[in-house]
C-alpha cells in the first residue's frame, strides 16, 4: 500500500489491541482519512477525546485488509 503506517507495538488494554491490530500491520485509513505516517496518527488522536469512536482500516501482514470500530483510550496507537 501506498503511504500507510506501520503499527510496531500494540499496549496492552489499548484501543488497537480492542480491534486486533498486531504489530506489522499498515494502518490505511482512520475515519475515512488516508494515514499517511504514524504522526498523522499521533495528531490524529490528539484532536479527539477519549470514548470517541472511529473507523479504522488496516492490512495485516499477510496482505488481507480488516476494518473495525475502534474507541479512542488515552493512550495513543503507536
């Protein structure tokens, strides 16, 4: 995939362990966005709040793409 970030931790009780994300996998698209580095990340989730939920769009490392609902914790998706 073009673009992308590549998730290289999932902290225990986070919103991307909630979905499944493991490490490995490209983060495409949160709420219809196109991610295209992990600050875009970072500055993503620092504009909303905590308890907000988002659509996530992501391809495992075995090239299937997943999507899920994910709820925003106070710990950022590294």
């Amino acid at each position: 995939p073009n673009g992308g970030a590549r998730v290289v931790e999932i902290s225990p009780g986070s919103a991307g362990e909630a979905i499944g994300l493991q490490p490995g996998d490209v983060l495409l698209e949160i709420d219809g966005q196109d991610v295209v580095n992990s600050s875009f990340i970072s500055r993503f989730v620092r504009d909303r709040n905590p308890g907000d939920e988002v659509e996530v769009v992501w391809q495992t490392e075995e090239g299937e793409t997943k999507q899920a609902t994910a709820t925003l914790d106070e710990a950022e998706i590294n």
